[in-house]
C-alpha cells in the first residue's frame, strides 16, 4: 500500500522572491497525516493558508494564494517538487509574502527535502483517479486531463524566439524522472518585456542568477541546462499548479500554451465537479510518484 510522506526532519533556506524582490526566510517542517501543504506567514502571527485550490488568488506570471487578505506568492516550485518528492504533508513557514525564486527551478526544494529525508506515515495515500476526460480550450490555449493508472504530464509550447520555437516535453511522475528530467528547469524571461513587467510590479527580484534571461536572439547567461529548458519548466510549473488540488492525480495531463491561469482554472474546475474523478488507495508501491525512497537513499 502506498502510505502518506512528509520529511524527517526542518530544514530551512533564504533568498528574495522574483516578483517582489522581497526578502524571505523559508523553513519546511514536518506535519502530521491529513495536513496537506499548509503555508504559514510567520510575520503575521503564523496565519495559515492551505496549498489548496479554493485559496487561489490573482494568477498571472506566478501563482498566487490569498485568504482573508492575506497573500502567498510564487508557490508552484516548490509545490512541484512536493509532488515529485511524493511529499503529502508539510508546513511551510515564510516571514514575507513570496516565497524564494532561488536558482529559478525546484531543484534547491527537492535538495532541502532531501537533505530532510522522507518519513513514511502510517495512513495510505487517497489518490484523485481521473473517470472522465476533462478539456478546456481558450482561442489557442489548451488543457486536458484523461483517465490513466499513473499520473503523467505533458507540454507544448510555441514561442516566436530563435531558441525556442515550438518545444513539447513528457514525464511520467511515477518513474522517478522528475528529479533528473524536470526539476532542474529554470524559469525564463526576456530582456524587451523586462521594463513593462517591472512597470505592473512584476520581476523586481530577477536576475542572471534566477532565471533564463533571453534578448531577441540568444540566451544572455548560457549555458542552458536543457536545450528544451523552456518547455520543461512549463512542465514543472503545471505539476505545482496541479498540487492545488491536494491531492496526487491518477491521470494524464496534456497542455498546450496553457498558463498559471488555465492550469489552475483545471484545478477550480476538478474540485468543483466530483463527477470527475474518484478518490482510491493504491495497493502496489510501485505507483508511488516519485522516487521517495530513492531519493532518502542518495543524501
Ligand atoms: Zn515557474
């Protein structure tokens, strides 16, 4: 049987968060069975909000949590490397209101978790298993989630830049291919939208060091991890925006051009209409995403 995860033990790290530019102390801790993701801001008396998609609030260039006034932002990398770390339950204490872009990607995540080591809890694991395809098209976007026994995600994208262009990239969650396949991707922005972006106050903590900087030709702080870097952090964004549900997937994901704001439109429309898919435990570990096991081995 697959059993709920959290980590062993607290680990903590500090950077500014990319929108902001605010500094941020971040500290995951562990956290009993049934908690989920729980974000806590620290600043304001330890007020919580759940990584859970009736707590999404503005979404544009990052994902962003809101209750009661009170704002999260930034969180789908870490959420990403929750799921690829097969992690259930932690809480996330954060003394600003973005948590830490880091080098850009869920590496520096899944290295903390790691570094924590996985704690397997005694309650099996309730999966979301897709019964019944889900699509939602808006002009060229495209999102979509079908019934499968695994859960496993895949991206287009087609930006007009030398570099890029179109670029399609697919991962099992199940195969432990998310630590080496996505997680290292880093988030990417270009040089001609920089100065309108820090207009609507957007990109105020970015750098050479925390993303993929691109001008019209090039990209401005090779070398690349990937060479289809770009579409592998949409890969790593949507498994973040998925966690809102709160639960792991049973099913394949296929995005097209999609954004923050379809994804978690998917999220809203999952946890709005049950219809869709049934809750189930699984008998073999073999299932389990993520590679948590592994992964407590390689520290
Ligand atoms: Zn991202």
């Amino acid at each position: 049987m697959t059993r709920e995860q959290t980590i062993r033990a607290a680990v903590s790290c500090s950077g500014v968060g990319l929108h902001s530019g605010a500094p941020v102390n971040l500290r995951i801790l562990s956290a009993p069975t049934g908690t989920g993701i729980v974000f806590r801001r620290t600043d304001l008396d330890g007020f919580r909000i759940e990584a859970s998609g009736r707590n999404v609030a503005r979404v544009s260039y990052a994902t962003s949590l809101m209750k009661k006034g009170v704002l999260i932002s930034t969180t789908e990398h870490l959420l990403s490397a929750f799921i690829g770390m097969g992690i259930d339950n932690a809480i996330v204490e954060l003394d600003n209101l973005e948590l830490p872009i880091l080098d850009g990607s869920a590496r520096p995540f899944v290295e903390m978790i790691q570094k924590a080591g996985i704690r397997q809890q005694r309650k099996a694991r309730t999966y979301l298993r897709i019964v019944r395809e889900i699509e939602l098209r808006e002009g060229d976007k495209f999102i979509a989630v079908y019934p499968a026994d695994v859960y496993s995600v895949s991206y287009s994208i087609n930006f007009p830049h030398p570099l890029i262009g179109k670029q399609s990239f697919g991962v099992h969650l199940t195969n432990g291919s998310y630590l080496k396949q996505i997680a290292p991707a880093r988030t990417f922005g270009f040089l001609h939208e920089a100065d309108a972006m820090r207009q609507q106050g957007l990109i105020r903590g970015a750098s050479m060091e925390n993303a993929i900087v691109l001008n019209r030709q090039e990209v401005l702080n090779p070398p690349l991890r990937f060479a289809d870097e770009f579409v592998r952090h949409k890969v790593l964004d949507l498994i973040g925006d998925l966690a809102l549900i709160g639960k792991q997937i049973l099913g394949t994901v296929v995005a097209d051009r999609a954004g923050h704001a379809m994804h978690t439109a998917l999220v809203s429309l999952i946890l709005r209409d049950k219809s869709y898919w049934e809750e189930t435990t699984l008998e073999d570990a073999s299932h389990a995403p993520a590679l948590a096991a592994a992964a407590s081995l390689t520290i």
